[in-house]
C-alpha cells in the first residue's frame, strides 16, 4: 500500500518573474492529483489568472502578509492543518523559482520532509532530494548538488498539461497555410510584435493564430499594427490548455519562445521555430536545435524542403514520448516511502 503524503508547491509569478514557474508547477500538480492531495503557496500570482493557475490544488496560500523569514513555518504550520492529513502522512515540498537558493532549501532541510527543486538555470548549490529540469542536454555534472540528490533531466521529464501529453501527428499543410505564435506570458521585449512583422512580410498570404500570455505588456502597441496591416491576423487570449492544443495542431508552423511553450508545441507536434527572449532559454534553444526537433526563427525562417520538415517531426515522436506523467507518478511515491 502506498504511503499517504500531500505535496506543496512554493513558487511565484507575475511581469518580472514570468509565468512559466506557475505553469510548470500547475502541469505537474495535475499529474501528481490523482495520487496526492496538492498545494499551492505563493506570492506573486496575477488576479485574471488564479482560476486557471489554482484549479488543481486543493488549497492556496497567498504569503504576501507574512514575513520572508517566517514563510517556511507558516506553510508547514498550513499544510500541517489541512485536515485531510492521517497522522503518519508525509509532507513533499516542490520549489520552483530562481530565487530559492541554497539557503531557502536548507530552511525546509531542517524540517526533515523530502525537497524538490524545478530549475532550468543550475546556478548555486541544492541541497534538494530531487532536482527535476525538463530541458535536454543538461546533466547532473552541470549541477552542484548534495551526493545523495536525484535528477530527473530532460523531456522524458516533461512538465506538460494534459492536452499536451497526448500526441496526434500534426497535418503540414501549404507553406503559406496558418502559422502559430506565442512568446510566452510576458513576452517583456515584445517579440511578439517583431516575430509577427517578419511572418507578414514572408508569407503575407498566410493566417496567423497570435496568442498573447496572461501577463503581455505591450497590447496597445500590437493593436496599432494590427490595424495598419491587411494580414489575417488572429489574437487569443486566456485560452484553456486544450483549445492551445487544437490550435496548435491546426497550424501548419509555430514560432514560441524556448519555454513550456515549447515544449508544448513539440509533443503535439509540428514544424517549429524558436525564438529565445530571455537568458535563461539559451540551454533549450540550443538542445532543440542540436537535436533537429525545432529551427532557429532568426537563421532558418523559413524551411520549404519537406524531408527536413518531416525529419524534424520524426526526431520529436522519438524525444516526446507522452509518459511523463507516469515517471512523476513513481518518483513521488518513491519519496513518499522512503519517509514512511
């Protein structure tokens, strides 16, 4: 019989941060819920997007009034009184933000309760029993971690919802068919706006399916070009994962920033373009092309010969292999027993 255990998630987002920890951490909450009760405590969490970034937690705790020096008891004191917890039920931690150094862990460390860490950046020491980083082409040699630490590394680990675990071979169609595009959930640069004018000039014969993050800074600005140009441009906004999905397997191309996005993109499946707009995407961006699962948007726009296309999508059926959720699944188990 499996021991019984709860799982807190600690993690931020808003325009500076960026969304993707929140998503990340949402993805894997929803694998983890059919097996543990999960939660969320966080800080930063825009107010438009709680319904959707809290919908698979159980319960939420907004740290904003309490001391950062007290948050670590105050989240245990929580969890602790969930109510839903048998006397000899673990306590998992998940942390998932650039700001949880060495220190931070070695906080939740004293408590005794197994520690995960989501990084992608690998820049000071973990102390974590698990660090998990769903980008390719990092190994634990990259990392500076206690000897006992666990990594659970690339796409094999891929933090993804449900919609996008699923693959459905993808349909290319003409090259000046409906293209894709989505930089991220701030897009701070606004890439977004640039990446579109470059599509408008090479294919202005093209539909373009422009779908803006809940947190995108420059709408006033994509509004003006939008009413200056004749392009079939669309705009989404605060789409649910599966109408993401659908929409992207209704695209014959995709251009995202190398993030969860892209990772989404590339287990539906489709000719993908990468565009970095932050450091810390330069590791994906590289792995992706190095691999042949994604072109640069800035070297390679367009690709018109059809056996790179169909290479390219072949080498993605083969990194994504849709069982991701399964592998979480028997990790935290595995942590769960272990503190039985």
């Amino acid at each position: 019989m499996k021991s019984a255990a709860i799982v807190i998630f600690r993690t931020d987002g808003n325009e500076s941060i960026g969304l993707g920890h929140l998503y990340r951490c949402r993805a894997l909450a929803e694998m983890l819920s059919s097996a543990f009760p999960c939660y969320l405590a966080f800080r930063h969490l825009p107010f438009d997007l709680r319904p959707e970034l809290t919908q698979p937690y159980h319960a939420s705790l907004d740290l904003s009034d309490i001391r950062a020096a007290e948050e670590t008891d105050a989240i245990l004191t929580w969890g602790r009184a969930q109510g839903v917890m048998a006397p000899n039920c673990t306590i998992i931690v998940v942390l998932d933000g650039y700001h949880f150094d060495t220190a931070y862990q070695a906080k939740w460390k004293e408590s005794r309760i197994p520690l995960v860490c989501i990084d992608d950046i690998h820049t000071h020491h973990f102390v974590a029993d698990v660090v998990i980083n769903h980008a390719g082409g990092v190994t634990p040699d990259d990392y500076s971690a206690e000897p006992g630490t666990k990594f659970c590394l690339g796409p094999r680990y891929a933090l993804l919802q449900r919609p996008f675990r699923t693959r459905v071979p993808a349909q290319i169609a003409a090259q000046d068919d409906r293209i894709f595009i989505c930089l991220g959930g701030a897009d701070p640069p606004n890439a977004t706006l640039s990446v579109l004018q470059k599509c408008v000039s090479v294919f202005p014969a093209s539909s373009f399916e422009v779908v803006l993050g809940g947190a995108y800074l420059h709408e006033e600005e994509l509004v003006h070009y939008l009413d200056r140009t004749k392009a079939d441009i669309r705009l989404h906004r605060n789409l649910t994962a599966g109408a993401m999905a659908d929409l992207m397997r209704e695209s014959h191309s995709g251009i995202t920033s190398p993030s969860t996005v892209s990772f989404e993109y590339l287990s539906v499946g489709g000719l993908l373009y990468l565009y970095p707009i932050a450091d810390n995407q330069a590791s994906i961006y590289t792995y992706y092309l190095r691999e042949g699962v994604a072109f640069s948007f800035t070297d390679s726009f367009p690709v018109l010969d059809p056996e790179r296309v169909a290479e390219s999508i072949e080498r993605q059926t083969r990194l994504f292999d849709g069982h991701s959720a399964e592998r979480f699944l028997d990790l935290f188990h595995s942590l769960a027993e272990e503190c039985a």
